[in-house]
C-alpha cells in the first residue's frame, strides 16, 4: 500500500491487457501526448479509492487495484497501481475531461502495446520507463 504524504496527491492506474496498456490520449494547442488513466486525490478519499474512481471515470471500467507499482514525486505525490478490469465497456468514460473537450483540447483513452511506450511522449516518463523494462 502507498502511503500520502501530501496535499495535491494524484493516483492513476495501470491496466495491461494482452501486452497492451490503457492510456489517455492528449491532445491540446496542437501537442500530442499520453497518461495513465488518473487524477487528483479527493480530500475525502483515500488514493486507492481515487485509483479505481478515475479509472471509471477516464475509462469507463470498473477495476480492482493490485500492488502500487510506483510513486513519483510532482507537485505532490503520484501513485500508480497495477489494475484489472472486472467490468465496462473500455472508451465509455463519462468524467469531466470528456464534458470540456474541443477540437484543440481533446481526451481519447486508447491502448498501446507495452513495446511501443518509448516511441511516444507519455506523462510521467518515468512510470513508462519502468514498465516497458519490465515488460
């Protein structure tokens, strides 16, 4: 279990599914690039309850957490954990990033083979980095 020791914590989840791993895709002011599934940690919840509320709400699935694979420090503390999904429909995600969009501000969850995270802008690199040795 990871620990908070923060304010502005953020917590994501990482669902590999047939060597492929869910990410969101990110497109604003003309940039392209990728994050784990996440966001920030509600003062009312814990950051594995944030973990599996972001994943339903950026994904549309309902997930059941495994280990904290990694925590990087940003503004806060970043919590990553392993996720497999028990049920929904990948792409059906309903959170507020989808309500905003635009044309120049878009939020798409996709998936990525693991072999191909090192050829693609992904926020943290670090998570990525670490996966695609340990895939």
């Amino acid at each position: 279990m990871c620990e908070v020791n923060g304010v502005h914590n953020r917590s994501a989840v990482i669902v590999i599914e047939q060597r492929n791993v869910a990410l969101i895709k990110r497109v604003k002011n003309g940039c392209c690039y990728y994050t784990f599934p996440g966001g920030k940690v509600e003062e009312h919840e814990t950051v594995e309850e944030a973990a599996i509320r972001e994943a339903y709400e950026e994904l549309g699935l309902v997930v059941t957490l495994g280990r904290c694979f990694l925590q990087v420090p940003y503004n806060g503390m970043q919590y990553y954990y392993f996720a497999k999904r028990q049920r929904g429909i990948f792409g059906s995600g309903t959170g507020a990033e989808f309500i905003a969009m635009s044309p120049h501000d878009t939020y798409e969850a996709v998936w990525m083979p693991l072999q191909a995270l090192l050829q693609h802008d992904i926020i943290p690199i670090e998570v990525a980095q670490k996966l695609f040795e340990e895939a």
